[in-house]
C-alpha cells in the first residue's frame, strides 16, 4: 500500500516535470542516502518534488490518489450522499459538523465539514445530492477530507458523467479501524464460537419471529421461514484483537459448510482455527458491548505466489 503511495507521487513528478521515472527515483535514493535514511520513500519524494518547483498545491487530485497525512487537498467529486447536520458541545463550545459522500470516477471519499458558512449551503440546499462540488485547501485525516474555516467549499459546473459508488476497502491494520469504515485486513483465526440460527421470511429475507406455531414477517404475513446461520469469530492480526460476524455470505467464502451439524462443525473449527487470511468488511461499533466489531463480508485465502511475486517486483 505504502509503495502505491510513492509510485504515484513519482508519476506525478514524471509527468510534471517530464524528467524519467528512474531519474527521480535515483534522486529519491540520494536524498535518503544523504539524510541517513531518516527520511522515508514518500517523504523524500516530496522533498524532490518542491526542490523541482513542483507544487501539488493547485493540481487537482483524483480520490484515489489522496494519502493520508496530505494538506492544502483540491479535487471535485458529485455529492452521493449527505449525513443530517449534526450539533455538538465540545468543552462548553458549540458548533455543527456535516458529513458528505463525494465520488469521481475513480473513487469516493467521506467529507466532513466543520466551518457554519459551508454547512449552510449544505442546510440551505444550495449544494445537495448529485452535485459536482469543488473543495480547495482541505485535508486528509485518516481516510476522510476535512475542511476548515480557510478551505474552499463550492458548486462546480464541471460534469462528472461517471462516479465510482463502490466504496473501495483499505488494508489496515486492526488497531486503525475506525466506526463505519470499510477495511480489509490480514489476520488470524483465534476464536471460533458456536453457531447461531434464525428465520428470515424467504421473499425479503428480513428477520421473522414466531408467533405459536406460525413465522410471520411484518410485509408478507405467515410465511414458510428460510433458516440462517451468524458465526462470531475472533481475529488478530498482531496489533489487536477485533471480534468479527459473518453472515450468509461471509460464512460461504470463508468455507465452513453444513453448519447445522456439531460434527461437521467441529471437525472444520479444527482447521480453521489459527488460519491466516484476507478479510474484509465494515467497522461497527458494537453499542452494548461498546467495542468495534467487523462485519465481514468477505474471507480470502492468502495467496503466497502471488505476495512473494509483489515482493520481488519492488
Ligand atoms: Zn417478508
């Protein structure tokens, strides 16, 4: 992840500045050399680009190329979606905060907006959904934009004609994970519980509860229920524990089968405990345990071919 980064800022110097890509990486290499490799890839590939002249200041960036960390950020991107208007009480201060989703076509990117004259072309909707917005001057916390009183918040009349709405994962580590984010992480089986089975009607498949002998859903009355399976395990990844919930298609690509039977289900404990993989999902938090939980969604096997080939390319 961390060698996307620097092959992007190299691009960028590339094309700014029309020198070769092995050039600057050889003037990256002399920079680190000279500051005794204190400095890191990235880092010193910053360096060279201002000592080139080159300033990612007014360049507009794709969503895809923010780093986390970047400041003085300008991009535009169509309005997705917007969270309510949100009032806080900080230390006796009050204030209000807003949250939108942007996308361009390469990606999309939570937006959180702090200063009450840009919340107020969001409350008076003068900016809403399906907008092409520009923002200038904003920063990178985590993997959110952030804008203050001096960045810049507008409508755009550019026009985007396609937006990526998949919300794409970031690998991180499990001590990052932050409430509502979307990850993808490597870790370790620790902990395999016991299965839980409940009914879902089989034409919404929403949760039903039965009355005496009957199973009724809300929408489509008595219905003949569908049974499913939610598998709680504990993953680790070295950094930190995180207890994860797999559902239907968590649970199939993960590989445990016939769940319903003790035999089956134990004889498969046995060979997934302590197995490494590749999981991604979505960060909750868990408000009656209050801890982060991760709904998975997806287990991959790890395939080592292929990360020993990444290695060796770099
Ligand atoms: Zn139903």
């Amino acid at each position: 992840m961390v060698h996307q980064n620097y092959d992007k800022i190299i691009e960028k110097i590339a094309r700014v500045s029309g020198l070769d890509k092995n050039e600057i990486e050889r003037k990256v290499e002399a920079k680190r050399a000279k500051l005794s490799g204190l400095i890191s890839r990235e880092g010193a590939a910053q360096v060279i680009a201002s000592e080139l002249g080159i300033n990612f200041d007014n360049e507009k960036l794709k969503i895809d190329e923010l780093l986390p960390g970047m400041k003085r950020v300008n991009l535009i991107g169509k309005v997705l979606n917007i969270s309510p208007v949100r009032e806080f009480n900080k230390n006796g201060k009050e204030g209000k905060v807003a949250n939108l989703v942007i996308a361009d076509e390469t990606s999309n990117i939570k937006i959180v907006l702090w200063d009450t004259n840009h919340i107020e072309l969001i409350e008076k909707k003068q900016i809403d959904i399906g907008h092409v917005v520009e923002i200038g001057n904003a920063s990178m916390r985590e993997n959110e934009i952030h804008l203050g009183s001096f960045s810049e918040f507008k409508k755009s009349d550019e026009i985007i004609e396609e937006v990526q709405t998949q919300i794409s994962s970031k690998e991180k580590p499990i001590i990052m994970f932050r409430n509502m984010e979307n990850v993808k992480n490597r870790s370790f089986i620790m902990q395999i519980f016991d299965p839980k089975f409940f009914n879902v009607c089989p034409e919404c498949k929403r949760k039903v509860e039965n009355s005496g002998e009957n199973y009724s859903c809300q929408q489509h009355g008595i219905v003949f229920p569908e049974k499913r399976a939610l598998l709680n395990i504990v993953l680790d990844d070295g950094t930190e524990t995180i207890r994860a919930v797999l559902f239907q298609e968590g649970i199939g690509s993960l590989g445990f089968r016939n769940l319903e039977n003790r035999e089956a289900f134990e004889e498969q404990k046995k060979e997934f405990l302590g197995k490494e993989m590749f999981f991604s999902g979505n960060v909750r938090m868990n408000k009656f345990f209050n801890n982060m939980e991760i709904i998975i969604d997806r287990a991959e096997e790890i395939d080592l071919n292929a990360l020993i080939n990444e290695l060796e390319v770099k």
